[in-house]
C-alpha cells in the first residue's frame, strides 16, 4: 500500500445508513484528535453523495463531501477515487443502483483502491430466484457477486443486515391516528431487528480494530487509519457479516413492545395489509413535517458532545479501563439515526416492501452472533429501543 493512500470513502451519505456511517466514523474521528493528531492529519474522509443539502454536519466535521450527480462519467468516478485505501460502498437507491456500483468497483479496482466493503441486506440469497418479485433489492444480489469477482475474498467484505429499529419511526403518526400496526405480512411472521446504531458501532469496531493502547500501537504500524483498517478487516478474514438480532420478533411482540415501552395506556392492535396501503403511507410520510429535520441538537451541544467524550477517554486511560462506546454517545445516537421523510424515495419504499415480502416468505428468520461478537455486547433488544426513544415517538404523534 503506497502512503499516498490515505483516503476513507462512504457513498451515497444521502440515505440514512450513509449518513449514520459518516457521522459514526467522523465522530470518532475527532475524538480520538487529541490521542494521535498527526495520524488524524494523514487521513482524508471523502462523502459521495448526489446532493449536498444537509451535508452540513458532516463537512463541520471535517469530511470532505463531493456530489456525483451521476456515475456514467469515468473522470468523475477518478477524481472520487483517487488516493482511497478504504472504501464503504452503500447502493444508490434508485434504479441504475447495480450499474452505479458496479461502475464504482471497476474504477475502484484501477485507482488500486486495496479494499472495498459492500452493504446489504439479510435474506438476499433469495431473491435471485425470484428476482421480478424484487427489482429494488436484486441489485444487492448482483453486487455481491461482482465484488467477490471483482476485489476477491482477501480484499472485501459483505456487511448484511436486517430491518432497523428506526424503521418503526415511520410509524408514529399511524400508531396515534389509527391505533394501530400496519404491515403487509402475516400474524405469525417472523424477522430479525436491530439497532442501526449497533450495526454502525459493529462496523467501526471491524474496521478500527482494538482500542486504548493496543489501538494507538496498531496505528503506529501503519501510515494513516484509512491503511490501518485495511490492515484490521484482513486480518478478520471473513467475506461476509450478516447482522441480525439475538432472537426472531412477531408481530404481537411488536405491538406489546411498543404498548409497555411507549406508555400508550391502551392495547395496540396489529393489521396485515396489502403492500399498496404501506406503499401509499410511506409516499405520505416522505412529505410529513414531522420527518423534515433530525431531532435537535444546537452548536453548544454539538461542541460540548466531543469536549465531554474527551474527557472520558483520558479519564478512562487513567484508571486503565475503558468506557463503553454505546454509554457514552446514548444520549445523541438517536440524533444521526433518525429517519428523515426525504430518505423514502420511492425505490427505497419498495426495497421496503420487498424486504417484508421476504419476511413473509420465512427468509429472514435466520440469527448469527455477529452482531453480538463485532459490539463486544448484547445488541439492544427492540423494547429497550422504544423505550429510549419514547420522547421521540411522542413528537411524532
């Protein structure tokens, strides 16, 4: 790997897991600053997105965010790739998702970009015999398997996942007018759910490796962090990480979950659906006020969140112990994972869809401990997710 490698780059940062990676990783990024400045100055955070509207926070952060208003243009892709080590390679959410990405991994491969990891979604094996039943997630499929022919296993990886806690989000507005859960799968479904802060807690921690000492030792080894993640996802020599919850939910452990942990006061019932209702709802929700904006967090706090986090961690070098990673940006997580209105385009609401046609069908059943081994931690369980965010919920009534 040459030094002159010293990029990290996230695509499509306008959708709501990119955002959450950046944010993750930007986060971090600025914390550990005062541990090893000169390692932080070497490293380049690059943020491909196709507009820069509501790119503020992250470039505050000191990442640099570059529009690619599309990926036919080669010179374009060059400029984005030239000097990437590391690249995260989010799907555009439309429908040329699997020529932009396959673009993407070609140019990659020609700019020597040393390792490439694709994000995907649990159950995708599937829908490759059935693939007119779900042209929005097909093309996870198709790149999956362009990577592995592309970058081969020792320089990629595969992160899936299932559905999101946030996702319920989504739901508030019908949970008060309605009193109600509507989704278009059976009463006895099944699926997994997760918390999309631990899935992007559990690709740092893939990524960056060991903390404290171990970690500073590690990055002396190498000429910036985009190198030294490299270094650490070769060294886990695993293709493929498919994050899931500890156990399956249904959906009337969904409705008493939010019941018990929203305080509703009342019992709330769950409806299927016809995948037209969801669709036409998420269409209402993408132009609902209450999803414009993220939660609030104001210049002082977004300041004081890194002084108080830097204090932390030299109060935790001095005792020789380390402080939880979740435990200390639990107050603010909900910040940078909430879903804004504007992410449900319309091949978004169908991947949507899609996914639950999946689960209707008994695919994404399926629990692994990887999520549980990437956090060092149990995952947080669906209930305790309503019942940190209950304010949140109340809001969007």
């Amino acid at each position: 790997m040459s030094h002159h490698m010293n990029a990290i780059l996230i695509t499509n940062v306008d959708s709501l897991l990119g955002y959450a990676l950046a944010y993750r990783f930007l986060e971090e990024w600025n914390r550990r600053s005062s541990v090893n400045e000169e390692f932080r100055e070497k490293t380049e955070f690059r943020l491909l997105c196709r507009e820069r509207q509501g790119m503020e926070e992250l470039e505050r952060m000191g990442a640099k965010v570059m529009e690619i208003p599309n990926y036919n243009d080669p010179d374009i892709l060059k400029a984005a790739l030239r000097g990437v080590s590391y690249m995260m390679l989010l799907p555009e959410n439309d429908s040329m998702a699997y020529m932009a990405g396959k673009m993407m991994m070609e140019q990659a491969k020609k700019e020597k970009v040393d390792y490439v990891a694709l994000f995907s979604y649990q159950g995708i094996d599937h829908v490759e015999k059935h693939k007119h039943h779900y042209s929005s997630l097909y093309p996870f499929y198709q790149l999956e398997q362009e990577l592995r022919s592309v970058f081969g296993k020792d320089n990629c990886c595969i992160f899936r996942s299932g559905m999101w806690h946030q996702f319920f989000y989504y739901f508030g507005p019908m949970i008060s007018d309605k009193n109600k859960v509507q989704l278009p799968i059976r009463k006895d479904c099944r699926w997994t759910s997760i918390d999309l802060g631990d899935l992007v807690d559990a690709v740092y921690n893939l990524s960056v490796g060991e903390k404290g000492s171990e970690q500073r030792r590690q990055a002396g080894n190498h000429a910036n962090l985009a190198q030294s993640i490299v270094a650490n996802l070769r060294k886990k020599n695993q293709l493929l990480f498919c994050f899931t919850g500890e156990e399956t939910i249904s959906p009337h452990q969904l409705t008493r979950s939010m019941e018990k942990s929203l305080q509703l006061g009342h019992p709330l019932k769950f409806e299927e659906i016809d995948a037209a209702t969801l669709q036409k709802y998420l269409k209402e929700i993408h132009n609902d006020n209450r999803f414009r904006a993220r939660p609030g967090m104001s210049d002082k706090e977004f300041l004081q969140l890194f002084v108080d986090e830097a204090e932390q961690q030299q109060r935790s070098s001095q005792v020789g112990a380390s402080i939880s990673d979740s435990e200390s940006r639990s107050s603010h997580q909900s910040h940078y994972t909430f879903p804004l209105g504007r992410y449900l385009n319309d091949n978004v609401i169908y991947g949507l869809l899609e996914f639950w046609r999946l689960a209707d069908a008994g695919h994404t059943e399926e629990t692994t401990s990887d999520l549980q081994k990437a956090l060092g931690r149990h995952p947080r369980h669906l209930e305790d997710f309503f019942e940190h965010n209950r304010d949140q919920f109340r809001r969007l009534r």
